[in-house]
C-alpha cells in the first residue's frame, strides 16, 4: 500500500489547519507534487541544503520543517544565497518541502502547549486567541446512523469530540424515526466542504453553521 503526499499533508493539516497560520506566515507546500508517492519522510526544524541532501541520500522525498524556507516571493532562481539554493536542489532532486509553522505554534497541542509541558506551567491559557476561524456546527441525523455519521465527520473535518442530543422525530415512509443532534466546531474554511457533504440531504438529516464562541 502507497502513500502519497498528499495524504500525508491531509493528516497535518486536520492536526494543525492551514487556517491557523498567522498572516506573515508561509505554511504549506512550499515546493513538490502533492500526488507523488511517499519513499520516505524527515522532519527538521529548517528545509537547509544540509537537510535535502540528508533527505536525497536516505532516499526520502518529503522533508516536514517547521520555518518556510520561502517567506516572500523569489523573484528568480539562480543559486545565489542558500534559499535559492535549497530550493534549486529540492526540485531537482524531486523532493517536497513542507512547512508547519505558526498553524502548529497556535494549535492546542502544538509547539507552544508542548514548551510550556516541558517546562512546568500550570494553568496555561491562549494568551491572543485568534477569532472567526472557527464555526458552530449542528447537525441532525436518525439516531441508528449517528455513530457512523460522527465517525465520517472526524474524518472529513477533523471536528472535536461532539455533543450528542436527542432531537426530534421524523416521518419516513410511514415510520417515526428519532432524530440525533450532533454538536461540534469546525474550522471556517471547511464551511464549503461541509455544505456538500450534507447536500443531497435525505429525510432526517439537516445542519445548522453559526460563529463558535470559543
């Protein structure tokens, strides 16, 4: 069974969501095909020309680094400082560089909860917490599929452990079916996906999106 890339990127990015990078910031792919297969994957704090050539003689060809290596624009590519460098190397070479900056020093279980851990704090709160990214979302489906549909909704969104709730009851085909309300939060950007994921919509099934006070 192979990996691609992009799957592997799906999995950070419901970890630490794009989102959730500050406006300064560079996260993503940076250089490389997102649907190449994975042959092997290194995780360093810089994408350094020291780090691809690491990357290129273990044979790997995703390197996961927390800095960009791009902040702003290159406005040519001819080998003339390290970052041109690196960068010249990486696609040569084939190889992918993914930064995971300040999405993952902003997440709860990211780079700033991890140094506060290792240290001792205790009682540890978002000291400047980012708002409107974040949406309110409630949906309601009959309760004999409300596990499965959670289950699809974590995978697809990444949502937060839901608030289950009985409903209401519906009508389908002559039978009274009860109806689940899932509660959950969801990053704003997804709100487009969630949207199609619910549509068509089948009896018993409906969501509500409004603004998280979190």
């Amino acid at each position: 069974m192979t990996t691609t890339i992009n799957e592997v990127l799906h999995f950070l990015e419901q970890w630490a969501p794009m989102a959730w990078q500050e406006n300064y910031d560079n996260a993503g792919l940076i250089v490389g095909n997102r649907m190449a297969t994975v042959t092997g994957a290194m995780i360093a704090l810089d994408a350094t020309e020291a780090v691809i050539d690491e990357a290129i003689a273990k044979n790997c060809n995703l390197v996961i680094a927390h800095h960009p290596i791009v902040f702003k624009g290159l406005k040519s590519l001819t080998g003339k400082n390290y970052v041109e460098r690196t960068v010249l190397k990486a696609i040569k070479n084939e190889v992918a560089i993914y930064a995971i900056h300040t999405n993952l020093d902003n997440i709860h279980t990211g780079v700033n909860a991890k140094i506060c851990q290792l240290i001792g704090l205790k009682n540890c709160q978002i000291l400047e917490p980012k708002n409107q990214i974040l949406l309110q979302l409630t949906a309601y489906c009959p309760t004999p599929q409300v596990l499965d549909l959670s289950k699809a909704m974590a995978q697809m969104f990444g949502t937060t452990e839901p608030i289950f709730s009985e409903a209401k009851t519906t009508t389908n085909l002559g039978e009274s079916v009860p109806i689940t309300k899932i509660e959950t939060v969801v990053p704003q950007y997804q709100q487009n996906t969630i949207t199609r994921f619910f549509e068509p919509t089948q009896p018993g099934y409906g969501i509500e999106i409004g603004r998280a006070h979190v």
